[in-house]
C-alpha cells in the first residue's frame, strides 16, 4: 500500500486513494499499524460493522463501539476520508503552502470547511509541538513580527515578540537540530529588551529539564546578526506567512509558526505521514498541555 510520503502530485493522490475504502483501509493501518487496540480495555479484536460510511469496531471483550475518526481531529466531521488526506497531504508539502480559499478549491468545499480542516490540522500539530520539548543544547534570540518598526528600542503596538530557538544535539547520525519559534507576553519585554523572566518562561514551557545541557538567548535585538543561522529560520517563516497568508495576526500566529516548525523539524521523507499520525492521535476535546512544577526546570541563561 502506497503511503503519502510517496505521493508526487494530487492527481496521484486521487488516483491512490480513488474510494472511501481505500482511505479507511490506509487510515485503519496507521491508526493501528499493529491491529486494533481498544480505545477502552485494550483488547486486541473487534467484530467489525461495515454497513456505516466508515467501518464500526465493537471490541468482543467490553463491547464498546468505537470508529476509525473517534479521538481523532476528524471526530464529528462529515467531510469525506478522502479530502482530510488531501488536506493533510497538501499542509505537509513545505512548497508553495497553501491557505483557506486555496484549499477550498481544490476540496470543493465551502469556505467555513476548508477554515475548519486547517484549523484542526493546525490545533493538532500545536498540541504535539506543546509535548515534544527541546533537548540538547538550545541557543535563543528575540525577534518582533508585524508592521515594520525600524525603532530597535520601543515596540510598536501591532508587534509580536518572538523566542526563535534551536536545540543542538548529536547521534550516530551526526548533528540533529530542533526549532521552536514561541511568542512571548508584553509582560517580559522592556520595550523591546527581553527580561530575565522572559527567558525563564521559555525554559520552563518548552526545553526539557536536564542540567547536562545549557539554554542561552539573547535578550538584544540590536545584537542579532541578520545572516545567523536563527535569524535566516525566521526570514523563511515570515516570508511563508506573508506569501501565503499575507499575513498573520497575533491570535493565531503561534499556530501557523508551530506548523512551519513542525515541517521544518520532521525528516522531508516522512512528514506526510508523521502529519497523519499526529492529526490520528488529537481530538478536538483533548486537554490542553500542562507542566508539571513540582521538580526543577533547566535554568535559562540570558546574554548581558
């Protein structure tokens, strides 16, 4: 069976997944690439129902009824198997990018649906970046996205500061890099110096508590080299984001840099189908993230 890190174009992706079937049978085995797994009891078989537009698995031990979209961003949606693969397909692809009237379409779809799938895609990927916490040795700088204010010192209203980080670690494969870019509240900024707390609440939120690694940011942005590896990360976010979206408010902003993060960090080959995976494995009903303060977090270090 084709998987859609394969797939080419979305002409070969109609062809491959031409039925309803076809969608089910391919979302089935990455739901369980080991078979069914009770969502309940984690009994291993089902009787399974298919007189329904997707299959019904009744576990044979607790008899509880669950679906193929049941904890999934798809939960609820009437939208056919087939275009969330195209719509999970086409957010994968790092080029062009593709926004809300592009995708509806394609999808032939309203507006309001083609708006819901991405934002649920996006949800999705937010809630998986929440989780997967930096390790290794992370580096830092603040950078302000929206209107163009040249003042390196006082910050414009219709600014957002962001933490652009990089976590370094090495295997046998050689270096491995890691990208966060996380907005930061007015209330760790001095005008456009970022504080020591803001530093802190970076670490706390999103690296990983391990003393054998340090965490450092700079807190200047006069002090930013504009041809820096960090600094280039977030020209090619800002520049997606204007080209596709034409822009970003700051509502929304954190999700829309998580899902160019998330392409970013994900080996090339296989971010159709990490895509997949994460979007099988949050629902719309999922707790937000929480972190746990009851052991010490990483302590930040601050470039003076």
């Amino acid at each position: 069976m084709e998987t859609l890190d394969s797939i080419a174009t979305l002409e070969e992706l109609w062809k491959t997944f031409a039925a309803e079937a076809d969608c089910a049978a391919y979302v089935e085995k990455v739901k369980w690439p080991e078979g069914f797994i009770c969502p309940r009891c984690q009994h291993r078989q089902a009787y399974v129902i298919r007189t329904r537009r997707l299959p019904l698995y009744e576990c044979r031990s607790c008899r509880h009824q669950t679906s193929l979209i049941a904890g999934t961003i798809m939960e609820g949606s009437r939208t056919s198997l087939r275009k969330w693969l195209a719509a999970i397909w086409l957010v994968s692809l790092r080029e062009p990018g593709i926004n809300a009237v592009q995708l509806q379409a394609v999808l032939q779809v309203t507006y309001k649906t083609s708006w819901l799938i991405l934002h649920k895609i996006r949800r999705a990927i937010h809630y998986h970046d929440t989780h997967d916490l930096m390790k290794g040795d992370v580096r830092g700088i603040i950078v302000f996205y929206g209107r163009p204010f040249s003042s390196p010192i006082v910050m414009h209203d219709k600014e957002t500061a962001i933490i652009v980080a990089e976590a370094s670690s090495f295997s046998t494969g050689g270096p491995a890099r890691q990208y966060k870019m996380k907005l930061i509240g007015r209330e760790h900024l001095s005008g456009k110096l970022l504080l020591p707390s803001g530093c802190q609440h970076f670490t706390d939120h999103h690296v990983d508590k391990n003393d054998d690694y340090e965490t450092e940011i700079n807190r200047y942005i006069f002090r930013i080299r504009r041809d820096s590896r960090l600094y280039t990360r977030y020209r090619q976010a800002r520049q997606w984001l204007n080209r596709t979206f034409h822009g970003i408010g700051a509502k929304y902003l954190q999700r829309y840099l998580d899902e160019f993060n998330f392409r970013l960090n994900t080996p090339p080959a296989a971010v159709a189908s990490q895509l997949l995976r994460v979007c099988l494995t949050h629902s719309p009903g999922s707790p937000a993230h929480t972190r746990r303060y009851d052991s010490p977090c990483r302590t930040a270090s601050c470039a003076a």
